[in-house]
C-alpha cells in the first residue's frame, strides 16, 4: 500500500497494513514502514526506510524484508535480536541497531527508540518526530509502564498507537493505560483481530479521557493527523 499523497504542512499521513502493528507512515519528505508483515513486497514500493521493534513473527519477516531493501534501497533500523537475524541479508551500510534512549537523524525527520514493556529480546518502541514536529508514537506490543507519563509530558504527542489484543496481556484497557500515561491529542487502538477490541477502547477513553480524540483505523485506508494546536 503506497502513499502517494504529499502530506500538507504540519501534518502526516499513515495506514495501518495488517491485524498487527504493521504501519506506513509519510511525512512531507520520509515514508517510513513500521513491522510491515503480511504485505506483498510489491505493495511498498516507495520507502525511506524500515523500522523493526522486536523479533516475533508478527513484527519481523526477513524474507519481506530483504526483498523490500532490494527493490527500493531502503535503510532498515531494527532493535538487537531482529538487527541479528538481518546481518548477513542486508547491506551492512543500510542496517542500523538501535536501543532505547538511540536517536537516528533522516535528514529532518528524527526517529528515537524508547523501551517497550513486552516479551521479547530488545523490543523498542519508536517516537518518530516529523519536519514540522508532529510526533507520533509506536508502542509496537508494549503494555503501560510508568516512564510513559515522562515520554508523554515531554514529548506532547500528537499520535499514540496503542496495542488492544493479541499481544501477550494485552487489552483494550491497557491500551487505555497507554493513552492516558501519554495524553496524545489521537490514540489509536491497534494490534487486534477484532472491531469489538477497537470500540471498547474508544468507549473507555470517550468516558475517562474525552479530550483526547480516538481514531479506529480500518486496514490500507489513508488517514492524516494535523499538529497539535
């Protein structure tokens, strides 16, 4: 799924690729991939680069991503279990590890890896900062941990992914532990099989968060988030 759109001034665009935390994500000069699995290689056609947060078979597909860095050169930016499993595939020039507290430059697009509460290796999460600072947070599988509160007052988010089913432990109501640790001006519940996981978050955060507005994605549509005012 591309974007050909141009995103307008203090604005992103993004679609959600699959059931998981699958994520294309365009900001006015990057398109970014977020755990793309479950796609046709065909379908990403135009990326900057490729960001891995942990090594399960939801969120890393090495084949997929071999061929996807092949087609378009793409650089890939995985944590340390999944960088391991991509060394000897990928280019070295275009594989970077990150961890928590890394910050990696593309030009005016900033891409920072914080810790992700959840099962596996070295996950990471992402705050991806765009040329006009629009901030969005992917919390990939993560479940709420107490340092969101800090991320969230010093970042300001303007969106927050929030995993509501599948993962290990996770729920619409963690996911709202999400939102409310963070206070994004849009949450976003995703990383579910389910509409009913989706709604029941909204309605969680409609009735202990109104202000923060909730958007329940549907797969391969575009959506754009403005900055917050």
């Amino acid at each position: 799924m591309s974007i050909q759109k141009i995103p307008d001034r203090n604005t992103i665009l993004f679609v959600w690729l699959n059931q998981y935390a699958g994520i294309m994500l365009k900001t006015p000069s990057k398109t970014l991939a977020i755990d793309p699995v479950d796609v046709k290689a065909k379908s990403l056609k135009q990326v900057d680069a490729i960001l891995i947060t942990h090594e399960h078979y939801d969120h890393l597909d090495p084949p997929l991503i071999v061929e996807i860095q092949k087609t378009t050169n793409c650089s890939i930016i995985a944590d340390v279990a999944s960088a391991k499993k991509l060394k000897h595939a990928i280019p070295s020039e275009k594989l970077q590890e990150i961890k928590p507290g890394v910050e990696i430059k593309m030009c005016e697009v900033s891409i920072k890896a914080e810790k992700c509460n959840h099962n596996a290796q070295a996950p990471v999460t992402y705050i991806i900062t765009s040329e006009d600072e629009v901030k969005i947070y992917h919390t990939a599988d993560s479940l709420p941990f107490p340092e969101l509160a800090r991320i969230g007052q010093k970042e300001k988010f303007d969106v927050v992914f929030c995993a509501v089913g599948i993962a290990s432990g996770s729920t619409p109501q963690t996911g709202f532990e999400i939102a409310r640790l963070t206070k994004p001006q849009v949450a976003v519940p995703y990383h579910t099989a389910t509409i009913a996981s989706q709604k029941e978050f909204a309605e969680i955060l409609k009735k202990e968060m109104p202000r923060i507005a909730c958007l329940i994605p549907q797969q391969n549509k575009i959506y754009q988030v403005s900055k917050r005012k």
